[in-house]
C-alpha cells in the first residue's frame, strides 16, 4: 500500500489535461508532488494554478536522461505516475516524429531513471487505444495489444517496454488504461472542447463522417480518483481498464451539448473521415471495480454539462488556445 507517509510522488505530464486533475487531488488527499512537464504546446501551468504553491516543477524532457536523474537526485521521489505524452491521434497521422521520441524513448528514459532509483511504485497511463477497436464486446486487461494509430502504437510500445522492464528487472510497475476522457481544461484540439467552442460561437460543427463512431466517457474527476485508487492499492504487475462504462455514439454526444447550449443541429458539419479511424472502443472495467473498489461519480449528461459551463467561464483561455492553433494549423498546409 503507497500512502502519502511513503514518499514523494513524481507525476510527469502534469501540466496537461489528465495530469493536472490528479494533481490537484493528490495535493488534497496531503501528498507531496513533485511535476516533470517538457510544457509543450499541450502543457499549460495555469491548470497547476491552484496548486502552485503545493508542488515543486521541473521543465524537463522526459527523453533526457540526464536531466531526469537530477531531478531524482534532488527530490527522492518514491513514486512515479507516469503521465507525459504526445496524445493527439490526428497529430500522429500528420507527423510522428514526437510522439516516437516521448511516448516511447522518453518513457524508457523515465523507466531507466525510475528504476534505477529504486522507487517504489510506477503508474504508467496507457490507453483503451492500445486494444484497436472492437465491435461487439469489451477489451479484457489480458487481451492482446492491437494498435491501429501512430499514437496508439507509440502507447502499446510504451507498454511493452514498461511490462519487459517489470519482467526483466522486477520494476514495480502498475498499467492503467483508461478510456476517453474529457472535463474542464481540455486542449481546443480534442472532440469535445471543439464542438464546445464552435457551438458557442456559431461556426459549423465538425464530425467525422457520418459520427458514428463509439466512445466510452469517462469524466477527468472519476479517472484522477482511479489513478490515485492504483497507485495506493494497486498491484505491481497488474493492468487496469478504467472506463465508465457509457458508451455514446459521436453525433449523440453532439446533439446533447448543441442541446445544452440552445444552438441549432443545422450547425453539424460532417467532415472526411479520420485516416484508419478506430470504429468502437469498449472497456471492461470490472477489475479495478471489483479489486479496488472504484467506481465512477459522474455521468455523462451532470458531466457534460458541468463541463460546458466551465469552458462558457474560461473562454479567454480556450480563445488564446484556438488562435495558437489556428497559426500552428496555417504553417502545417502551407509547408505542406
Ligand atoms: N485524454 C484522454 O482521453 C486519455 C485517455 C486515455 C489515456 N490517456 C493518456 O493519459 C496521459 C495524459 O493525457 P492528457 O490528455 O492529459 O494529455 P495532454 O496532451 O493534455 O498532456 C500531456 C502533457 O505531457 C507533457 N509532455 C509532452 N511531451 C513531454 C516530454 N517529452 N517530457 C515531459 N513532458 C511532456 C505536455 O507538456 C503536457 O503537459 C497520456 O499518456 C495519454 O496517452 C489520455
């Protein structure tokens, strides 16, 4: 059992959108954190704001070895939870260059450090992708890894490297791989902040296809409190699904938010679809239910609409977001 009374917990990636919900409750729950963040385009302090003065920060590449074992050196941390990776599929189609070089050099560099260091417990943040899609039934922890993305490959490689270090060395890894997430603080790139944001202001909505694909949603509260429940009771060696179980199709979710925003389904827009775009993921998540005791608290409809009240409040933070990307996007065709 790692309690707060063990040590210190080192999250990498905890400047972004996962990472930062679990920080905040680690601080609560009276763990000392420290965070390791590269603070890429996707890294933002201002979601550790809360907690600033609670938590030490290192800008550091997880792929730099050296750097790494500094910050070891100096901090001691007993844990890791692993979040810190390139995490956007349609940027992985694009050019995976980075992804490569984070998810899976850099997390070997992490594992190689932790190891080393002889730490306690590693939380590694996997994801449903790593399965491939699956069209009727749910992904078990002991099937087999059939990514279909560049993202999804670089995860399931991330995987086998933590799994070969746990086999090979008896690291004290734990896998966790939670389905999708979304909740306040949310990169403008991903489905829901984008369908959030071009409802508010009117512009064409845009959906894959015809926006049937299926995905599990998991509200960032409920999988925080996972992670937290994985790195103080879960068992070394052993992977954990965490999904929420409430499969919607893309278009239904859509419908709702236009919904709760009062704004007309003429605003559907549907686009060409993804490149190998994944059909349906699905956990089973009755492992960490059942052995942990987990459970989720939020619904997707009560989340949904916490969730768009939040971006509703922080538009000027989601605004200077779509304007970097809009210039990020703007070079992407014209180098093109
Ligand atoms: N968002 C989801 O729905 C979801 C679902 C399942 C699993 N996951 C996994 O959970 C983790 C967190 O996802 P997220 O959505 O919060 O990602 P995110 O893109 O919001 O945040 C990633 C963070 O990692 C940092 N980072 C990137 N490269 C780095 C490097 N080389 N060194 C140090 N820091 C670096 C970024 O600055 C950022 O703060 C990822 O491993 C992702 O694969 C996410």
């Amino acid at each position: 059992m790692f309690r707060k009374s063990s040590g210190k917990v080192l999250v990498t990636g905890a400047a972004g959108f996962i990472g930062s919900e679990f920080v905040r409750q680690a601080v609560a729950r009276g763990y000392s954190v420290v965070v390791v963040d590269k603070l890429t385009y996707a890294g933002d302090l201002a979601r550790l704001k809360s907690v600033a003065d609670d938590v030490a920060f290192y800008k550091v590449d997880i792929a730099d070895g050296k750097k790494l074992e500094e910050v070891f050196k100096k901090e001691k941390p007993r844990a890791v939870v692993h979040f810190a990776a390139e995490s956007h599929v349609d940027r992985s189609i694009l050019d995976d260059t980075e992804f490569i070089k984070t998810n899976i050099v850099g997390t070997q560099a992490l594992v190689n450090v932790a190891r080393k260091a002889g730490v306690e417990k590693f939380v590694h943040l996997s994801t449903d992708e790593v399965y491939g899609e699956i069209e009727r039934g749910k992904f078990k922890e002991a099937f087999p890894l059939k990514p279909r993305s560049p993202y999804s490959a670089s995860k399931a490689s991330a995987d086998l490297l933590v799994q070969a270090a746990a086999h090979t060395f008896d690291f004290p890894a734990v896998i966790v791989r939670p389905s999708n997430n979304y909740g306040p603080w949310q990169y403008p790139e991903k489905f829901i902040p984008v369908i959030i944001y071009k409802a508010l202001n009117y512009q064409p909505v845009p959906v894959y296809a015809q926006g049937l694909n299926v995905r599990e949603w998991l509200h960032i509260s409920d999988c925080a409190a996972a992670i937290l429940k994985v790195l103080e009771q879960g068992k070394v060696g052993d992977i954990y699904n965490i999904g929420s179980g409430d499969e919607r199709k893309n278009i239904d979710l859509v419908r709702i938010i236009l919904k709760m925003l009062g704004r007309p389904e003429t605003l559907i827009s549907f686009v060409k679809d993804r490149l190998g775009h994944d059909w349906r993921y699905a956990l089973d998540s009755r492992k960490i239910r059942e052995d942990l005791a987990w459970s989720p608290k939020i619904g997707v409809e009560q989340g949904m609409a916490r969730t768009v009240a939040w971006y509703c409040e922080h538009l000027p933070w989601v605004k200077g977001k779509v304007v970097a990307l809009e210039r990020y996007w703007k070079k992407v065709y014209r180098s093109a």
